[in-house]
C-alpha cells in the first residue's frame, strides 16, 4: 500500500496493519500517523521525518479483513 493508500484507509475507518496483526496503524489525536506494537504499545512514525519515506515496505502494509483477518494472504496469491 501507498502512503496515500494508508491514509485513506486509516480515514475510512479501515484497519490497517503492517508486517504482521500484531502492529496496527492508525492516527493519534493529533493527527499524526503511527505504528503500534500492540503486545507491548513501542511506537513509531509511519514515516521517517521527512514525511516523504514510509518506515516499512509498501507491500508490508496491508488491511484487515474481516472478523480479524487479513487481506494480506489473499493478496500474496494473486
């Protein structure tokens, strides 16, 4: 997914997740976009400082489906 496409998502009310389920994406109330470690709530920025480079790959990110799955193995086999 794109940063644009996380955004979106994220804005939608979709969840979004990275890596595995265990870190979630999302936006604090300060706007700003995160990604949380949820086991332990460590957190960092979706992006670097810029703002310009995601901290992850794009096809790391996916949303998930529903009842707690993912979309991500059904990506994988298209």
């Amino acid at each position: 997914m794109t940063f644009e496409e996380i955004k979106s998502a994220i804005d939608a009310g979709q969840t979004v997740h990275w890596a595995d389920t265990g870190y979630r994406v999302h936006k604090d109330r300060l706007g700003q976009n995160l990604i949380t470690f949820e086991p332990n709530g460590s957190t960092i920025g979706l992006t670097d400082r810029s703002g310009q480079r995601l901290n992850g790959e794009e096809a790391e990110f996916f949303i998930a489906g529903p009842e707690g799955g993912d979309e991500k193995s059904q990506d994988s086999q298209l």
